[in-house]
C-alpha cells in the first residue's frame, strides 16, 4: 500500500521549486536600475538617508498595492469568464 504523503511531498517540492524561481526572477528584476532606482537614489542625494529609505517604502507598498488589486482583478476575471481560465490552465 502506497502513502499519499509521498505524492504531497513531490507536489510540494514542484510549487517550492516554481516558487524560488520567480523570486530569484524577481529579484533580479527588482535589482536592475530603472525609474524607482533613480527616484530613491534622487531623494537619497537631495534629502539623506531617512528620505531615501521612506522613498523606497513608499515604492515597495505601492507595488504590494497594484500587485494586490492585479491578482484580484485576475480572480474576478477567471471567476467571470470562465473560459479565459480553462484556455491559462491549458497554456501551462
């Protein structure tokens, strides 16, 4: 008699695997200069470290928040039209 545990445990390495590799992504993404590097590196000039630390919060919630209401709009989407689902799943 096999263990399901076994299978749980496989299904879960996969997700950890997918997982790290967006965040390595990710991170790399995050770390290239562009236009929220130069506003922080801005303000860290002109107004110190304090200011240049509350930038990047500010940064950083921002993205949470877009990145937040993107998943939702995505879910009502998916919930709405449930074809667009069916047609992401089979995409892979």
């Amino acid at each position: 008699m096999e263990s399901t545990a076994f299978l749980a445990i496989d299904w879960l390495h996969g997700d950890l695997a997918i997982a790290a590799f967006i965040a390595g992504v990710w991170t790399v993404t995050v770390l290239s200069p562009g236009p929220n590097l130069l506003a922080t590196l801005h303000t860290t000039a002109r107004g110190g470290a304090r200011a240049g630390v509350t930038t990047a919060a500010g940064i950083g919630l921002g993205t949470a928040i877009w990145s937040g209401l993107s998943l939702a709009g995505l879910a009502v989407l998916f919930e709405t039209v449930t074809w667009a689902y069916t047609v992401v799943k089979l995409a892979g």
